[in-house]
C-alpha cells in the first residue's frame, strides 16, 4: 500500500480558513446548495468504500448529484479537500470515560482510537501526514491526549514523542492488517497461501538447519494471540518505567 497523497500539498492559508470556519460560504453565485461539511464527508465515504485514489472533484460531485464546477466555489481542489478530510476523521471521541483514568488509560486510550481509525478509513495509510495542516478536530484530540499525559512529568518534547511512538506502533499494526484483508480480496486466502509452500517448506524444517524455527509451537502463527495487545502492554510498560525512574531521580535530587 503505497503512499498516494500528501497532507498540506495544497493552498495551507486556504485549508485553515476553511478548516476554522473562516471561509464555508461561496462568496458568488446564488444560495448555495451544498454545505462544505456535506462535500466533505462524502468524500470521505468515497474514500473509505474505494481508496483515496477513487476520490476526485469530478467523481465526488457525480456522487453529490452536482456540477463539477460547483465544487470549486467551496474549496479550491482535492489538496484542500484532504487536509479537511483527515481533520474530519481525526474528531475526538465524545466519550470522556475513554479517557479517564491516569496517563497509562489515556496513553492506551489514544491508541485504540488510533486502530480504530485506521479500520475505519484504511485509505488514511496511504496518505503522507509529515507535515499535517492543524484542524479543530487534530488540535482538540492533541489537547485530550496531553491533559492524560501532561502528569507523567516528562519534557514536552518527550510528550510529543511518546505520540509518535504509539502513532508509529498502531499505524503499523494497522498496516499489516489491511494489507492481510488486500491479499485475501486478491483471491489467494492466508490458509491456501501457506499450504502452497508447504511441501517446501516442509522439507527445509526437517533439514536441520533451523533447528530453532523448526521447534516453534503450533500455536505460535495462530489467530488467538494478540499481536497488538501484547505489544502495547509492553510499550506502556517501558513507559512505566521510564516515569518511576524520573521520579526516583527528582526524589534524590530535592533529598
């Protein structure tokens, strides 16, 4: 799933207006039709049915039942109109209890609604967010994370890079798995995948000569182990430890 568009490649100065309520409104013509929120999450149910690459001015105002033209009164071109769709998706849950709890829950917190995001619109790992363009909704989850984390006592920096530690994870997991659920769409199910290299593989395990691959328990590829959850147990486990151990040395230093 190779990259196919880029956050912020557009018009910045148009997107946030855009994105901050600063310029819904076409400034010509005669009553608007449409409204910018219902271009843009259609666009994002394009998106999420078909791909990002499915997306389009023409094809989304196909699916409006629009103009091509008409479009272009709301927001310049697709540039603009994928930094208003990532910000779309990135709103954060209304569910406080999500993020109760000390910053371990909210550490966790973030990155489930993270995989659930990803679920929800696979079409967002093959979009380029290095340099994302700052909506309400990516500010606000932003400011909900860091009221979790904020108490962990750490640098901001390091605040920011824990996020971008999880982000990495959950983004990578998530990877994984629509790719799994592409292969599977290609006509080649997991099952008969492997028992295709099975004679060979089968051969090569009994030579000898990985003796430790060989000796790996049956349950060891199996789908009732979970991958994700064990993972980030143990990231927030080193996370643990890392605050135990800055608060063991700013008790020496005030001792």
């Amino acid at each position: 799933m190779r990259t196919t568009e880029t956050s912020g490649s557009g018009d910045i100065k148009r997107s946030l207006e855009l994105l901050w309520g600063e310029g819904e409104r076409p400034t010509r013509g005669p009553k608007p039709a449409l409204t910018l929120d219902r271009i843009v999450t259609a666009a994002v149910a394009l998106a999420d049915a078909e791909g990002i690459a499915a997306v389009s001015m023409r094809r989304l105002s196909q699916e409006l039942g629009t103009g091509t033209m008409s479009l272009y009164r709301y927001l310049p071109g697709k540039a603009e109109l994928l930094d208003l769709m990532l910000d779309h998706v990135q709103a954060p849950t209304d569910d406080e209890d999500a993020f109760a709890g000390g910053w371990r829950a909210g550490v966790e917190a973030y990155a489930r609604e993270a995989l659930d995001r990803y679920h929800a619109h696979p079409w967002l790992l093959q979009v380029n967010q290095s340099r994302p363009v700052l909506g309400p909704s990516a500010v606000g989850g932003l400011e909900k994370v860091l009221s979790r984390i904020k108490p962990m006592g750490l640098r901001d920096p390091e605040l920011v890079s824990i996020l971008i530690l999880v982000e990495g994870y959950v983004s990578g997991v998530a990877r994984m798995r629509t790719q799994s659920v592409e292969a599977d769409a290609a006509g080649l199910s997991e099952a008969a995948f492997w028992e295709k290299q099975g004679p060979v593989l089968g051969r090569i395990m009994t030579s000898g000569k990985y003796p430790l691959v060989a000796g790996l328990s049956d349950d060891t590829f199996g789908p009732d182990f979970d991958h994700f959850e064990f993972g980030l147990q143990r990231i927030l486990d080193g996370l643990d430890a890392l605050v135990e151990q800055r608060e063991r040395t700013a008790g020496q230093q005030r001792g």
